[in-house]
C-alpha cells in the first residue's frame, strides 16, 4: 500500500523554463500544477517532460495575485488588469472584465452558481464563465478576505467588517458588530461560531447567537495575525516573527506550540495534517500542533514560503523568488495489520442505485482521520450539491444525495459527475438521476 509521508520527502527544485520565479498563487487541475506569478502572468507545468511553460497567450497582465479552477475553466485575478478566463488549461486566455467594477483583484472564489471576484469595490460575480460580470449585493467595501465555509460565503473587508451570503451573493448580511477598523486577513468558521483575523488586532469571536464580536487575542505576543485556519476542530493563528498559536478553549487563551518562532504566511490544513509555511521552511504537525516537523529538506532558505498546491502524487511549494519546488509524498510502507484489506483511502468511490430516482447512496474508506469534501457537479462543472466539507474519523463513510441542491431546490435529471477530495487526491465518478 501507500500512505502520505511528509517526513521523508525531499523538494527538488522544479522551475525549469519558469523564468519568472516570484510565485504568488498556485492552483491545480488533476495532476497539472498552474503557477501565477508577480511579472510574468501564469505557467504550467507540462506532463511527462518536467518543465514550464508559459501559459499566458491572450494574457497581457503581468501581475497575477490569484488563481481559481471552477470545475470548467482557469481564472486568474491580478494587479490592475482584472480577470481573465481560459477554457484550455491556459493555452489561452480571455479578458473577462465586462461589468466588473473594479481592476484590482484581491481574490478569487468559487461555488456552484458561478466564480467571485473581491476587490476594491466589492464582490462581483460572473455565472457565465467570465463572458460578463454583475454587482453581487456587496458593493463599496474593500474585500480582502473571501471564504467559503459549507456552502456560504464570506467577505472581510479593509476596514473591519465581515459579510456573508447563502444565496450566491444576491444577498450579504453583516456578521455581528464591534471589529475594530483594520483588515480582515481571513474568516474561519467552526460548528456555528465565527473567527476573524484582523491585522494589527489579533484574532475575534463571533459565538452562535451572538450579534457582537469579541476579542480573543489573551495569550498572543503580538496582535499581526498573517494566517487563521481550523485542523481537527481546532483553531490556530499563524503570527508576524511568533510561530503557531492554537486556542485553546478550557483556559480561554491561546498556547504556544513548540513552532513558536517565525513569520507564518499561512495555514493550510490537509486532511490530518495542518502546514506551516514560513521563510525558506514547511512545517507539518499531525497532532494538533503538539510537535512539528521540519518538512523543508531542499528547499531554499530565506525565501518566504507563500503557497501549496497538489497535483497528482506531488506537492508543490511556491517560493518568493524563489521558483517553485517539487515533493513526492507517496512512499511504499509495509503495514503488517491491514494485509490484503489494506486500501489507500479513497481507492474506492462506489455509487448504488446508479441510475438512481429516489436518492443515490455514496460509499467510501478512509484509513485515517481527515479533511473530506464531497460534492455533486453538473456536466458544465458547477457545484450542485455538498454532501460533505469536513473532517470525518477513519473507517467506512456513506453519504445520500437524494437530488437536492445547495440552493434549495432541486437537480434537473441528467448526468452528473460526484468528486471525492481527501489527502490531496482525487476520485470522480458518474451518477445519473432520472428525476
């Protein structure tokens, strides 16, 4: 079998032919890596041979701060010039910027009713694969932070406000009130409470039922959160020169953990790891935070460690100016207690009745505890319905999608496609309702 392995991987240096290594956002579709660079517009890297090429035809902007895939097309959000949209795994590109009401793209989101884009004046929505864009409902506010937490999403904004919506942005409510005027750096939502990371004001609750935020910031050493996420239901804050923090609810503060030096860009919790990307360095805890492992072997030092992204068995970290670098985590392990039962954890995605009419049931296996999002999409590769986005423990797991959507309604019969993600794979498969 295989397991991930983090431990003993080694990051090779993989910009060949990517002549412009400052990378600040990084995407993938299957096993084909996208890079988005500061100078240079967008790369791929190409399958079989291992180098780059420069995926920017029709792309005139340099300057790409983010990069999205909607389950039917490439979208890259830059510096001054907008959106644009390509169809063909960026072998060329469309300027997509009718209706959009401003140039300078903070961040690019998705969900199944179409692509989002915050910028200096708002969010604004396109759910016709970038030919025009419209007002989502949420204009004239500065939108830094975009999140999508079980279906609805967030928007953080310059001056202390966070929005959010559940209706594909016809509509935005405020989240309670009471933030301080700075900017939300990111919005995490656990169970039914909020958080925020506001710069310069440390991290902020919103309880269930509350309509005012609080300040959680006792324990911190400084208040210049760069980075807020939750792994395994626990809530860790990512600081300016001070490591990893995780909350912790009993004491009512934040706890060091032993990662508690170093400027953390950010947090991203894959499956039941949580990664740490500082200067020159990756650091994985599968643990809660308790111990970490330095997971850098090769990579550059001094040069800040800004994205992941995976791609088939690989995972690549974006380095500033530093190109992009290579990991295998897929190692070959004995594991004398599983035998011939051993499975790799999504080595099966099994959909019974299919056709279906009342309601489909999807089975899988996890070997181990992990983040798990489960999905239904349309043929045009819109998000239909979430049947999971969440951690779930180890052993068998059964989901029905009996055609419901995530808008209330429900699914027209037809084909679609149902797509398992957990561990950074990938498993697809096809389901018919006739109904």
């Amino acid at each position: 079998i295989f397991r991930w392995n983090w431990y003993d991987s080694y990051w090779d240096w993989m910009s060949q032919d990517l002549w412009n290594g400052d990378v600040r956002a990084m995407t993938s579709r299957g096993s084909q890596p996208f890079a988005g660079t500061f100078g240079a517009g967008v790369f791929r890297l190409e399958p079989g041979n291992d180098s780059w090429s420069h995926a920017s035809s029709g792309l005139t902007a340099s300057l790409a701060r983010c990069l999205v895939w909607d389950g039917l097309g490439l979208y890259v959000g830059t510096v001054g010039s907008g959106v644009y949209v390509s169809g063909d795994r960026g072998a060329t590109w469309v300027h997509s910027i009718d209706g959009l009401g401003e140039l300078n793209v903070h961040e690019l989101a998705s969900d199944a009713s179409g692509v989002y884009a915050a910028n200096w004046n708002g969010v604004w929505k396109t759910g016709n694969h970038g030919v025009s864009w419209s007002a989502s409902g949420l204009q004239g506010n500065g939108i830094f932070a975009l999140e999508e937490w079980l279906a609805r999403l967030y928007a953080g904004t310059f001056t202390g406000v966070v929005w959010s919506s559940g209706d594909g942005g016809q509509n935005w409510d405020q989240e309670g009130s009471g933030l301080p005027s700075a900017c939300v750096q990111d919005v995490v939502r656990i169970g039914t409470d909020l958080y925020a990371a506001l710069m310069g004001q440390g991290v902020w609750v919103l309880p269930d039922g509350e309509t005012t935020w609080a300040a959680m910031s006792d324990g911190l050493p400084v208040l210049d959160p760069w980075s807020l996420t939750a792994s395994g239901g626990d809530l860790f804050v990512g600081l300016d020169n001070n490591g990893v923090y995780r909350w912790n609810g009993v004491s009512g503060q934040w706890d060091a953990t032993v990662l508690d030096y170093g400027t953390i860009f950010f947090l991203h919790d894959v499956g039941s790891l949580l990664l740490a990307g500082s200067w020159g360095a990756l650091y994985a805890s599968d643990d809660a935070g308790a111990t970490w492992s330095d997971v850098h072997d090769g990579l550059e030092p001094w040069l800040g460690v800004h994205a992941v992204a995976s791609a088939g068995d690989d995972w690549f970290a974006a380095l500033d100016n530093g190109g992009v670098w290579r990991a295998s985590l897929l190692t070959a392990v004995e594991d004398p207690g599983s035998g011939a039962q051993a499975e790799l954890s999504l080595d099966v995605l099994k959909i019974h009745p299919n056709p279906f009419s009342a309601g489909a049931r999807i089975a899988f296996t996890l070997d181990r505890p992990q983040r798990v999002r489960l999905a239904v999409y349309d043929v045009a590769g819109r998000r239909v319905a979430t049947l999971v986005d969440d951690d779930l423990d180890a052993g068998p797991q059964e989901r029905v999608w009996d055609g419901a959507t995530d808008a209330g309604g429900r699914a027209a019969a037809g084909v679609y496609i149902v797509r398992l993600e957990a561990g950074g794979k990938e498993l697809v498969a096809k389901t018919i309702n006739l109904r």
